[in-house]
C-alpha cells in the first residue's frame, strides 16, 4: 500500500515537473519573440476650446461627457454690444458708398465739362486761325493801297479777339482738367474709404460669428471650467474635446528597440479592463527618446557622466471592435510586440 502510494506521488511529481517544464520552454521561446513594457498609455486628440474675444458667457449648451459632432454649438457670448457694432459698420459702409456714387457722378461731371472746353478751344483755335489768314492778307491789300485803313483795323481788331478768345477757352480747358483730376482722386478717396469700411464691417460680423463657440471636431466633453454668466478672455480654457480616435503610446527602452518594425502585430493589455485584450500593430518609432524632447532635456557634456537606458516612444494603432469599452487619453496598457 505504501508502495504504491510513492508511486502515484512520484508520478503526480513527475507530472507536474514536465508541465512547469513545458510552459516555462514555452513561456521562454514566446518571450525571446515579444517585447513588452508597462509604460504605456492610451492616447487621443485632444482639442481645446476658447474663445476669440473677450465677452460675457450667455449660454453654456454643453455638459461633462457629452459627445458632440463638429459645429455644435457649445458656448454663447453676449451678442448686444458686438451686435451694435454691427449696425454701426454698416451704416459707415452705406454712407461712403453713398459718397463714392457722388464722387463718381461728379467726376463724370467733370469729365463731360473737359470734353466741352476742349471742343470749345479747337473751335476757338480755328477762329483765330482764320483771322490770322484774314489779317496777311488785309495787310497785303494795304499796302498796295486797295482797302481803307478802316478795314484793315476792323481785321486786326477781329484777329485780336479771336485770340484773346483762344486764350480764353485754354485756360478754361486747364482748370477743367485740373477738376477732373481732383475728381478722380475724390473716387480714389472714396473707394479706398468703402473698403475700409467694409473691412470694419466684416471684423465687426467676424467678431458677432466669434461670440458662438462650436465645436471644432467630433468628440467627448471634458474639462468643462465655463458656466453661464462668466467673463472670458481669449486664450481661456473653457473645455476640451477629445476625439474618438484613440491609440497607444509606449515607452520602450532602447534596448529593446533592435528587431522592432513599423507594421509589427501588438497585443494589448487595457489595465482597466483586465479581461480585454485589444490587438493592434507598430505604426511608427519616434525619431528621438523621450528625455531629448523634455522640457530640461539632459546636458551630457557638464558633470558626471552616468548612462542611463533611454525610453523611446512607440506609436501603436489599434484594430478596436465595435463593442470596445470606453478608452481614454491616460488609461495605463501594457503592450507586447511580437518581434519574431
């Protein structure tokens, strides 16, 4: 009885030996293959919300933990006193479009009065062209005595005029002319004076769009810090959006780094979720560890020198069900590479 009684210990012995003997080959050749790490975290896009302009908060139309699409209205400022610039804005645009049309139509004005002179100071120019003819040849029939001197000084009389007209009419033509380039920059001024205008009017409706806050991409509530009645700045947070679209960054030493490629296939270990297993692949290794980009990243050309085994970030995509529980930026994981 004894006898046997050693024997099925022996066995069970045996047993349970090749058994830790198997599973730890097992484990052994699986971990040769993988690369793991515990520092690593769950990681989204993650979009602020804040205002443009300074304005009292009328409605808040979101709440923590909301989901929202793009556009959504999320925040409403005071309209009243952007409003009134509004109106002002456009008033100022309707008068200097008002003065434009007047400085057109007098500049039209103008130039109908410079084409006028200048018709009136050919015709003139053709008058006193004609009296000159008429004046050479009086003074040729005087002098051989076939006409009076009365005649001749009627001629010459005639031909003075008709100048003293020409000059007239070319000096009317200048000052024309002289109105109808003041003219011209009057429009210039006016239409420079509706642009601006109308550059104040839209600053003015920009800032009357500003005052509803929307939702700059699909996503989750969270940081809600705005209630009703608020004063805000521009720069303030109000709250965050955090986009649907979620993967892992993991933090691998470089040493571990050798036989890891992009396109690699992960498991993933959700610390929340201690059943869940998510499946993903390396989508890229960043050009740099971690402690490079920090904020007082290390000097080591100054002091002692210590080596210390560098971390470099690892992005991870995840291939996520439809039924997958809520992941959110922070949540801790566990991924392992399979590197073989």
């Amino acid at each position: 009885m004894k006898k046997k009684l050693v024997l099925v210990i022996r066995g069970a012995f045996v047993t349970a030996l090749l058994v830790a003997l198997v599973w730890g080959g097992k484990m052994f050749f699986e971990s040769r293959g993988r690369e793991s790490t515990d520092d690593a975290f769950i990681e989204a896009h993650v979009m602020q919300v804040s205002p443009k302009i300074s304005e009292k908060v009328l409605r808040v139309l979101a709440d923590d933990n909301q989901m929202v699409k793009r556009g959504d209205l999320l925040v409403e400022l005071d309209p009243r006193d952007t409003e009134a610039l509004v109106k002002q804005a456009k008033a100022n645009l309707d008068s200097a479009e008002a003065k434009l049309a007047e400085a057109k139509a007098k500049l039209a004005a103008d130039q109908a009065s410079l084409a006028q002179a200048r018709a009136d100071v050919n015709e003139s120019k053709a008058l006193a062209d004609n009296a000159g003819q008429e004046l050479t040849r009086s003074s040729s029939l005087r002098k051989s005595g076939a006409i009076a001197q009365r005649e001749y000084d009627q001629t010459l009389a005639g031909e003075l005029s008709t100048n003293a007209a020409l000059a007239s009419k070319q000096q009317k033509a200048i000052a024309a002319d002289a109105g109808v380039n003041i003219a011209v920059a009057a429009v210039a001024s006016a239409e420079a004076w509706v642009e601006q205008s109308r550059a104040l009017l839209d600053t003015a409706q920009l800032r009357l769009d500003n005052t509803k806050i929307l939702a700059p991409g699909d996503g989750r509530i969270t940081r809600k810090n705005v209630e009703q009645g608020n004063f805000v700045q521009p720069g303030n947070s109000l709250m965050a959006v955090v986009a649907p679209e979620v993967w892992v960054i993991a933090n691998f030493k470089e040493t571990q780094l050798e036989r890891m490629r992009p396109g690699q296939r992960v498991e993933v270990h959700v610390d929340s979720y201690p059943n869940l297993r998510l499946r993903g692949k390396v989508d890229s290794i960043q050009s740099g560890t971690g402690s490079r980009f920090s904020l007082l990243p290390p000097e080591n050309a100054t002091g002692n020198y210590v080596k210390v085994v560098q971390r470099v970030p690892v992005k991870i995509s995840l291939d996520l069900p439809a039924d997958v529980p809520l992941l959110a930026p922070g949540m801790s994981v566990s991924p392992s590479v399979l590197v073989r």
